[in-house]
C-alpha cells in the first residue's frame, strides 16, 4: 500500500461565506440526522443490562488502535509470540448481543446501512449510547466481545481458528500517529510490539497471493487550526497498514469458516480482466513504471513511488483492476466466484459491527458454525437481502463524501479565478481535442476537470483556474495558455 504526506491547506478568506454547507449535503442524499425515538429508547434499555457471556478473557490485555478521538471502537487486539510462530487475540465488539433480528434498533441499522462520516459530525449505524458507550472497547471497561483467537506459524500462515463471546476489558486506546512514532523509535507497548512484525508476514504472503492493494492517497476534509477547513491528501501510515492486515487475516479466517460451512456471507471482488491488465501494462512505460517479465500487477503497485507524478498516475488507472466487488451471500453450494482480488483469497466482513450493518449478520454466521451448529433460520433468511442494503448504502456515503470533497474544493478556490497552479495529470479521456482529463494541484489537495490539447498522464504542467462554483460543487481548471 502506498503512503504519502498529508498536504496542508490554508484557509483561504473565500467570498462564499463561512464554509461549505454540509447540512445540505446530508440533506440532499437523504442522510437522517436522528434516530427515533423508540429507537433510542430500546437502545438505553439494552445498554443499561449489557450481555456479558460466561467466559472471562479480561487476563488478556487487550489495546484498541484506531484514528484519535475514535469513540466507536469495534477492534481490540492483543499479539503474542507462540513456539516459532504468532498468537492474535482480536476482540471485536458484540454488537449482536445488544441487537436482535426484527427489533427497531435492527431495523433502523438496516435503513442506515454504515456509519456515515462528514467532517462537521458523525451519523451512526446505532444509537451512540451503544456504538460510542456500551458496545464500544472503551479503554478500562468490561465489555461482551467476540474473540477471535488464531494461530500463525513462522511464516504467518493459520493454523488454527477458536471463535466464542467472551467478556474482555481493554487496558488502553491507542492512536495510530502516536503508535507510528513508537514503532520508529522501537518502543511499541507489548500487545503491539509484535505489530510490525506479524503486518510484513501478513503482507508478503497477500503479495504472494497476489494480492492488489491500491493504497491511492484520498482527499480528506478536516478542521482547520483557524476554526475554517482543510483539505488534505493522506495516505496510511505503516502501522495502520499492519493493523489492516490483522483484519484482513480475520476476514478471510470468517471466510473459510464460511465456506466450509456452507452458508454465509463474502465480500467478492473478481480477478481483473486480462484486457485490463494488459492496458496497464502498455501504459507502464510511458509513465515511467517498471514492470517486470513474469510480474504480477499487485507487485508491481506495490514497488511504486507516490512521489513521482507518473506513479500516481498509474494508480489511478490501476482502479480499473478493482471494479465488481460485491456482497455474495450462499446457503449450500459455495459461490462460483468466492475470491476477493484485492484480499487474494475469499474474505468476509466481520470486524466493524458497531459502523457497518453487515458484519454482525457475518460474525452470527461465525460464531454458529465455530460451535458446530447450524445458525439460526431468520439470520439466514436475512443474508440475501444484505447485498442490496449494502449497495444502496454503500453509494449514499461515496455520493457524500464526493460532495463534501468538491464543495469544499470550490470554497476554498472560489475567488482565485485567474491563478495559476502547478499540476500533475492523472487520466486522460479518449476523445476529440481539445483532451479532457483530471489534474491534482501540488500547492493544495484538490483533484479537478482540465481540459488543453496536450494534457498527458504523468506529466506536472501549468493550470489556469477557469471556474470555481461553489453552489455546484464544481472546479474547472485548463492548460495554461491553452485554447
């Protein structure tokens, strides 16, 4: 996976008043902005009588690790040398002991789908009082988990798999900047010393699955130091990287507890298609792209530099290779086509309850068949109709989250009509000149529309602001000097 630098921007003094309005975007796409009340009050009932199962896992001294400020917590993890190989603890929060099938807390999740982020607030998949209290791993308090306990041997390979609820208790809730300035300086608390460790292991066997991680660095909105917003380019850091991996390896342990079982429910991403392929591999040369006889794409993403403006361009025609993932439920006969190409093996969301609605459906397929019993009939009845609420779900939070990213690129370029920037090209349409294509500014993190005769991928070139409309979301910028 690729990382890069966040790029700071500043709050310019914009005509346009005083930010976006991201109300309106969540107005727009139908976004609710509260729960009922019937809702919450089931969810307070629940909360007040947590389930907490039978076994006691609270010797196990688990550490959240997430972005600061996360309230959420649906991970805990604890990792351990064992013989010439790993043990992970991986504590994931039991959001189907507070919901249950049918109730109004389940079906209000099914209306949401996900937790949706904007940069002015969170709207989450449950009432807070459960995902941001007593469902949430907060640090120091006893909570129902469900533990995930999977062996590695040397080489991070599974050898086996124990699946039960257990009542655990975190020690502490870590971020990822502090972690990452731990694990450089070699100083990482122990149930994450072995993190660097075990996340290469783990991510030197996806490269040998094949994996393809594309890891493009995405535009985030953030609060500015001046009480404005910020735009910023970010990529993950390494330790968040090796933590994916742990959720990763559970994902496809859930998986493989699924398909043997016959019933369940699997995130299904196709191979790439040949033709796809080989287009990449065509167009390597020309953006300065080493690419190997024999190799396969996802090594050859994985050795690029996000430094190099022709680099990035490739990773942005390298999504190409990512297109088709799914929800694939099955009740008997496994899917034809089970696998996940970015995982490089079959793989099941289990490991965010509290903010995506298909992972507690997951996670009750799980822990029946690890108990050797057959899940219950409604829960399989409910498998098919996941896909669609995913999908829906899924397209409502890609539409925000563009929305909040072009409105506040507009915001902040409004005013500047007329400037001149340094760009680099990252995709070119095919069609009649003058060339359309996409451009990212280096002075700040904004991707916007170019049009100019010569645009070229992989190429840094001067850019003109042509337009910057805040009520239609929309930057345009042209080649300057171009007709």
């Amino acid at each position: 996976m690729i990382q890069s630098a966040s790029i700071r921007v500043p709050r310019w003094p914009a005509a346009a008043g005083a930010g976006p309005d991201f109300a309106a975007i969540r107005a727009e796409f139908d976004v609710p902005e509260q729960f009922p009340a019937d809702v919450v009050a089931e969810a307070e009932e629940r909360a007040a009588e947590p389930p907490l199962p039978e076994l006691d896992a609270t010797d196990v001294p688990l550490v959240t690790l997430d972005p600061v400020g996360s309230r959420d917590l649906d991970q805990a993890v604890h990792l351990a040398a064992r013989g010439s190989g790993y043990r992970v603890h991986y504590a994931i929060a039991d959001v189907g002991g507070f919901v249950r099938l049918g109730d109004r807390i389940d079906a209000e999740a099914r209306r949401r789908g996900q937790t949706l982020y904007t940069p002015d607030r969170r709207t989450p998949l449950h009432p807070p009082v459960l995902s941001e209290g007593t469902a949430s791993l907060l640090e120091g308090q006893l909570r129902p988990a469900v533990l995930w306990t999977i062996d590695l041997d040397s080489d991070g390979q599974p050898v086996s798999v124990d699946l039960r609820r257990a009542r655990v208790r975190s020690r502490a809730q870590l971020d990822y900047p502090s972690m990452q300035a731990r694990a450089d300086a070699g100083t990482l608390p122990e149930p994450l010393a072995l993190l660097p460790e075990i996340g290469s292991l783990l991510q030197q066997r996806a490269a040998e699955r094949g994996a393809i991680q594309l890891g493009t660095p995405e535009q985030e909105v953030v609060a500015g130091p001046d009480g404005g917003w910020t735009l910023v380019l970010r990529g993950d850091l390494p330790v968040e990287q090796w933590n994916a991996e742990v959720s990763l390896l559970t994902g496809r342990c859930a998986a493989r507890l699924m398909l043997d079982g016959g019933v369940g429910v699997l995130r299904t991403l196709p191979p790439a298609r040949p033709e796809d392929v080989e287009r990449l591999r065509l167009l390597a040369p020309a953006l300065g792209v080493d690419w190997p006889d024999g190799a396969d794409p996802g090594a050859v993403i994985a050795a690029l530099d996000p430094s190099r403006p022709g680099h990035v361009a490739f990773l942005e025609e390298a999504s190409i290779l990512l297109r088709g993932a799914a929800y694939t439920p099955f009740d008997g006969a496994p899917p034809g086509q089970p696998g996940h190409s970015g995982v490089g093996a079959p793989y099941a969301h289990v490991t965010a309850p509290l903010r995506r609605l298909v992972d507690r459906f997951g996670t009750e397929v799980c822990l029946a068949l690890a108990a050797g019993q057959e899940p219950a009939p409604g829960l399989r009845a409910a498998l098919p109709g996941l896909p669609g609420l995913m999908t829906a779900s899924d397209r409502r939070t890609r539409d925000v989250e563009r929305a909040v990213v072009d409105a506040t690129e507009a915001w902040l370029l409004h005013g500047r009509e007329g400037q001149s920037f340094s760009a680099v090209v990252v995709d070119v349409e095919d069609g009649a000149l003058p060339r359309k294509g996409t451009v990212v500014l280096d002075e700040l993190a904004v991707r916007g529309r170019c049009t100019g005769t010569t645009l070229t991928p992989g190429t840094r070139v001067p850019v003109r602001l042509a337009e910057a409309d805040v009520a239609a979301r929309k930057v345009r910028f042209e080649l300057d000097g171009a007709a």
